[in-house]
C-alpha cells in the first residue's frame, strides 16, 4: 500500500529501513547489548564549558576516532535482521555522504544567561535545590535530525553516535547522544578517553578497540559457574513477574514519577557523609580487622529507602529491593586489560534488600553498610560468572535480563557514575578558542564545569531510579532521580534540616 494511501487512511506511513550496501562490514551487536529494554533509550550527554570551543575541531576528531581500526564500528548503522536480531552494517569507506557521526553545531551571538533554555541550566546554591530533569533541555542538545528513538536509528542511514555543539559568547555545550545498545558508562568513558587523544593529535595512543566481533565477556557466560548467585534473592517469573509489573505499572500511574536533577550543598554533603560513616564505624570491624565503612554511594541509598519506605501504608512490611550497577571493567582482571577499550553494555547488577520497617528505623549509616557488604559479596568473579551463566540464558529465551525479588517488592535501580570521572577525563582544551572570562577555584581550561545525561523518553516501564553523578568543582553533589512526587518532597525536607 503506498504512503499515500496510508495517509488517506488516517495512518502513519509505514517505514521501511534503506536498502543494504553491498559493501558495508556486518558484525552482530553482543549479547547483552542486544535487548528490548536498551532498545527502548536513547541517551543524551550534554558537558558545560566556560570557555568557547571550536565545534568543527570536536567534530572532526571524533570523525577520525570512529574511522580507526576497531572504533569503525561505533560508525556503523543499527539494522534489524528478519530473526529479530540486531547487527551493525558499516560503510566501507566512510563518506561525507555516509559519515561516521552525526556533526551538527549551533552559535548564538548572546551569553548564556540571556538564551530562554540555556539560562535555566542548574547552577549550585547554599541550599538543597530540585532542577528540571535533563531531557527537560534537549532543545539544546539535539541537532535537527538526531535518531530519537530505536526506530530511527533503524529506518536511517544515520551512524550510531551524534554530536551538537552550541556556542555562546561565553561559554559551548557539548552533547553527545547514542542508543543505550552501543555502550553503558564505562564503554562512554572510554570513548571520551580516546577522543581527547585524537583531538591533541596523538591518534597512535589510542587504546585497542577490543569487541569488534566476538564479545570479551564471554568467558563469563560461557564457562559453568563454580558458585551459586549469592544475593538470595528469588528469580521473578511466571506470575510472580506479571503480579509486580501490574502492581508497579497501577503505582506509578496513579502516583507517576517525577524526573528531577538534585544538587546537595557541600556542607550539607560532607555532614551526611560523616553522620553515615560514623554510624556505620560504630558497628564493630570488618573481616579484615578494620573499623566498618560506608560510602557517598550507600549513604544515598540508605536515604532514598527510607524516602520510599515513608510512602507506604502504616504497619506495610513491603521490601524495597535496589539493583547497583556495577562495572566490571576495573574488577575482573582476567577478562578486562587496563590498557584496551571496551565499548559495550557491561555494567552487572548487585542487590540489596531491607523491608520497610529497617528503612524506618534503622540508623542511616547501619542502612548503608547493607549497600556496602552487597558489594563486596557480589561483585566477584564467581558471582559474575554465576550471575551472568543464568542471565545469557534468560537473554537468549526472553530478550532480556532476568528479574529478582518479591512480586511486592518496591524496585529501585542506582547507578553511580563518580568513579568514571567524566569532568576529568574530558580535557578539550587543544579545542579552546577563547578562553573563560571568569575564573572557577579548582577549574581547568578545557574541562567541562557541569554535565548531565538521561533518555531522550521514558521507556516502557516506570520504576525508581537514583543516579549519584558525583561531585562539581565546589564538592556540592549533584544526583538525578526518577521518584513519585513524595520522595522528592521527603528527601529535600530532610536536606533541609541540615542548613
């Protein structure tokens, strides 16, 4: 039926993904990049800098990264084969007809504070204060034909990564946006670390791009576990899944969750972090001998269980059940090398558990150390391997990952992104070409002064989320969170009786 008739009808036309090229390299997407619930967001990362940058520069050496030996495969093009599988087709040479990024760029002859959306950035106070979600700025971050959801990347011969850069008289933001199926924060981490070495023109000390076929956590899933999963949790299938995704999916249509970006002020930071880490060096030493400790990271989810925990009906034993990501990279030494990248989904799920009546009453830093024996038990190799010889299972039968926890289970997904130290790591000062007007204790030209990211859309399951984005130069501390409107207002209640 043509397009025409479709329209006639009332109907969208259909669309229909470009024709293959005969001369483009084919690689599958690896295991557990390939699934629906990747498939359902696009990521925006968008970096603030004081100083003005050259846009063709950034543009240009992210180009050549991405025609490097290995890397060429982040300049494919997502397709779909007829087995629902999802592949990447990438041209052969590389032309301007096909590039290997999506380059767009924006100037405005005005400073930042006098632009309607760039004005309305978060900016730091001495008080707890809620910002609009990031997507909440994608205006500013996406250029006209950027890939929005999966479908545009399918039905498109756009590549995989797309960057606009916007200049201002004082200052350029810098996004980059891609699907969550090419990569997770460490392998964007990665890229950013092989970006800058193009840009100050030292292409030869790019690390080697290791996945371009074959994927190098396979070991994990392939090789029979010696050890069971650890976290005790019970798998969700059946109807035990179907009960608490209706459940959750009632709760958060009735009470939807709000996006929001959080900045805690230093001072108010550092007194929770030492109220948690006393509370938690109360309760004896660990195996080691030495006094019990708790981090930002479990000092966060210490509080948003409690927050969540205050919303449920008086007397409710329901567990809250929060999933950390955690990055393999740096931990599994006998699959992940220092001195390569890996650009792919990696990132492993810990569990911890509580039930309401814990997250009530006990003291913040006895709740943190929950977070922390978590980590330290099920971040091995052995429960990586457990955990990932059932998860290739599930992936292959389901497209997706598994599920643990009760059917009444309140979820809550973290991730912390500190330890990748994106605002160090991004040095574009080889792109500067004029420099910031007004100085920022601890700044360095050329790195970025604030960034945030998240989906372009929501997906399609609500749930809460909590991601602890780390410290700026004045050691405030920035989150952003999907949460139901009344964790919010318990989280900034507490926050303000710190001041």
């Amino acid at each position: 039926m043509s397009s025409y008739v479709w329209r006639l009808l009332g109907y969208p036309s259909p669309r229909t993904p470009p024709q293959p090229v005969a001369s483009d390299e084919v690689v599958p997407l690896h295991p557990f990049d390939d699934t629906k619930t990747l498939s359902d967001y696009t990521l925006v990362w968008t970096f603030r800098f004081d100083e003005v940058l050259d846009a063709d520069k950034l543009g240009e050496s992210l180009s050549q990264l991405f025609q490097m030996e290995g890397w060429r495969k982040l300049g494919g093009r997502l397709r779909k084969t007829p087995d629902g599988k999802t592949e990447v087709h990438i041209p052969t040479p590389f032309t301007d007809a096909r590039p290997s990024v999506l380059f767009s760029k924006e100037s405005y002859q005005m400073r930042m504070r006098d632009h309607p959306e760039a004005s309305k950035l978060p900016e730091a106070s001495n008080e707890p204060k809620t910002f609009p979600s990031p997507r909440h700025y994608n205006s500013l971050a996406l250029g006209p034909d950027a890939p929005r959801t999966f479908d545009d990347f399918i039905y498109s011969d756009h590549p995989q990564f797309a960057l606009h850069v916007v200049t201002f008289e004082d200052g350029t933001l810098v996004s980059v946006s891609f699907s969550h199926m090419t990569t997770d924060l460490g392998g964007f981490a990665a890229v950013i670390d092989a970006w800058k070495l193009v840009l100050v023109g030292r292409p030869e000390a790019v690390p080697e791009f290791v996945g371009f076929r074959d994927d190098p956590m396979a070991p994990l899933y392939t090789g029979e576990p010696t050890e069971k999963v650890c976290h005790g949790l019970p798998h969700l299938t059946g109807f035990g899944l179907i009960s608490w995704a209706m459940r959750q999916m009632l709760e958060f249509k009735f009470y939807p969750a709000e996006s929001r970006t959080l900045c805690i002020p230093a001072k108010i930071a550092d007194a929770l972090l030492k109220e948690a880490k006393d509370q938690a060096a109360s309760e004896g030493l660990d195996n080691q001998g030495r006094p019990k400790f708790a981090s930002e990271h479990d000092m966060i989810i210490a509080l948003i269980n409690r927050f969540i925990a205050e919303g449920f009906p008086s007397g409710s034993q329901r567990n809250i059940v929060t999933l950390m990501a955690i990055d393999p990279r740096p931990r599994v030494k006998s699959v992940f090398r220092d001195d390569k990248a890996y650009v792919q989904n990696a990132a492993l799920p810990a569990y911890v558990q509580c039930s309401a009546p814990e997250a009530l009453t006990l003291p913040t830093g006895k709740l943190a150390l929950r977070s922390r024996e978590a980590l330290s038990t099920q971040s091995t190799d052995g429960q990586f391997n457990a955990l990932l010889w059932m998860a290739h299972d599930h992936v292959k039968k389901t497209g997706n990952s598994p599920l643990f926890g009760d059917s009444s289970m309140a979820f809550v997904v973290v991730s912390n992104w500190s330890k990748a130290a994106l605002m160090d790591k991004m040095d574009f000062s080889p792109a500067i070409i004029r420099q910031a007007e007004n100085e920022r204790s601890g700044r360095t030209p050329g790195r970025p002064v604030y960034y945030q990211s998240q989906s372009i859309d929501d997906g399609s399951f609500s749930t809460s989320v909590v991601v602890i984005m780390g410290r700026d130069l004045d050691r405030n501390l920035w989150l952003f969170g999907d949460f139901q409107s009344h964790v919010w207002g318990k989280f900034t209640e507490y926050l303000r009786t710190y001041v």
